[in-house]
C-alpha cells in the first residue's frame, strides 16, 4: 500500500496513486532486484578471481621440467624439446647440383624372367582377347640384387716330410 503524505489522505493501492512514477511500493520492486544482482555480482567477481588464480598455478606447473624444476628428466613426459643438430650448414641444397645430365639406369637387353601381363577381356565389351593381335607393348624392368651370402674359406697349412732327409716343412702363409 502507498502512504503518501502530500496534504492529502493515503490512497489504498499503489496503482491508484496519483504520481505513479514517483510510487515508493513501486520503485522498490526494482531497487530488490536490482540489489539481488549486484551482490551476485560480486560472487560472480569472487569466482573469477579465484578461477584465474587456479589456470595461473597449473601453467606454472606444466611449464616446469627436469631443467628449471627438482623434477627427475623421467617426469618429461613426451613434450622433450627437439633435439639441435650439431651438424653445421653448408649453404647446399639437396640433390645434384644445377648443370649436370641426370642418368637413368637403362633397360637390359636379355633378362633372365621375361612376365607377360596380357588381359583376358576388352575392359568395354568384356569379349574374350586370346589369340587376339598385339597392338602395342611397354617394358618395365626391375633389377634385384640377390642377398649377399657370406662365402668361408679354410686354409690348411700341410706339413711335409722331405724323402731324402727327413725334414718337415711347412709353407709359409701370406699376410695379407
């Protein structure tokens, strides 16, 4: 209920106010709310300030290792830095340098398996191609080096008795 005091009665309800802007019942509706947010505000200040004080620790503590901590180098982890070559640059690119014929390995003459890969069906129509003409060929060779085997060879150093004197003698081995 609105009490007003100017030189008049008080009237019985807030809508029948004559100055409805000015109704206290009715402003303060609004100055509560607004009250209610401001102080959860505030909280809201509190939480942020505490939450951005937690993300500053964890970084600290993820940025720590084995070098700037007490930390063991095992605790790393798989974050390790790269490590820096001790190579130095030459200034070279890779690759034969500029001005020079490329060589390419050229095909045999005579290979020791020769592989037909002929079609069995025209890819269009499906009809079968045996005993039809050669129209064209393309030859690819691929050359394997055989696995390398180790080869052992024994050297027996014979000893042998001379017939007329008796002497044993044995052949010197190269050194080598």
């Amino acid at each position: 209920m609105c009490r007003l005091a100017y030189g008049g009665p008080a009237l019985a309800v807030c809508g029948l106010c004559p100055i409805r802007l000015l109704c206290p019942v009715r402003l303060l509706r609004p100055m509560r709310c607004l009250l209610a947010q401001v102080a959860q505000l505030d909280e809201l200040h509190a939480l942020v300030a505490d939450l951005q004080a937690q993300v500053a620790d964890l970084c600290a503590r993820v940025r720590q290792n084995s070098k700037n901590s007490s930390k063991p180098p095992s605790s790393d982890g798989l974050g390790k830095p790269a490590p820096k070559s001790l190579r130095k640059k030459t200034g070279r690119g890779p690759g034969r340098p500029g001005g020079q014929p490329g060589v390419t390995m050229q095909l045999t003459g005579d290979p020791e398996r020769v592989l037909r890969h002929e079609p069995s069906a025209c890819r269009t129509c499906g009809t079968g191609l045996a005993g039809s003409r050669v129209t064209g060929m393309e030859r690819r060779q691929v050359t394997e080096i055989p696995p390398v085997t180790a080869e052992v060879t024994e050297h027996q150093v014979i000893e042998l008795e001379c017939p007329c004197c008796g002497e044993r003698t044995r052949r010197k081995l190269r050194t080598g």
